[in-house]
C-alpha cells in the first residue's frame, strides 16, 4: 500500500509542475541567473548605444536619407531588450535602472511607429 501511495503522491506533483507551465507562468529556463549590478549597467550601456544608433537611422530615413527604416536594428534591439527583461536583478536599484531604460525604449518605439504611419498617409 505505502509503494502506492508514493505513485499517487509522485503523480500528482508531475501533474502541478505541467499546470504552472501550462498556466502561462515563465518557463524557469527563459529567467537568466541573477547578475550583478556592473554586468547589468553594462547590459544597458551596450543596449543603449544600438538604441542610439537605432534612433538616428530612423532620424535618417524620417529626413529622406535612407530609402528604407532600420527594421534589422530595430529587431536587434527588441531583442536586446527582451533579454534585458528577463534579468532576475537582486538589488532595487538594478531593477529601477532595467524599468527606466524599458520605458525609454518604449517611448522611442512609440514615436518611431507614430512617425511611420504618418509617412504612410503622405
């Protein structure tokens, strides 16, 4: 009877497990380890610089100098800013400084969509 009980017991705790992932919580693999705050002041350095550069080729293609906006750098920084999402920081002001910079790009994006629709229309 116990060898059955500790078969239940097992199957139900398999079962738990599959509901969280099922259940929309992040998966544990797509959290990153914790990093100090240097290495995440430099995450965002890094990422504010391609945000930048990102930035004045819009500016570029808003003022008719290029031809086409810079949709592979604008999918290189999404994607340098979902990794930045995904920073488990363990310090408040680390995560203050990963939230400001997060919206910052936001605002960007924002604007640089509202911009393109505009030259649409014309």
């Amino acid at each position: 009877m116990a060898m059955d009980d500790e078969k239940r017991k097992s199957f139900w705790e398999e079962d738990e497990d599959e509901s969280d992932e099922s259940a929309g919580l992040i998966p544990k693999k797509l959290i990153t380890e914790s990093l100090d705050s240097t290495e995440i002041d430099q995450k965002i350095h890094d990422t504010k610089i391609l945000m930048d550069q990102t930035h004045q080729l819009y500016q570029h293609y808003f003022n008719g100098i290029e031809k086409r906006p810079p949709i592979e750098k604008t999918r290189l920084l999404e994607s340098k800013i979902n990794e930045l999402q995904r920073i488990s920081a363990s310090n408040t002001a680390s995560k203050f400084k990963i939230s400001q910079f997060i919206q910052l790009y936001i605002t960007f994006r924002d604007l640089w969509e509202r911009k393109l629709k505009a030259k649409e229309k014309v």
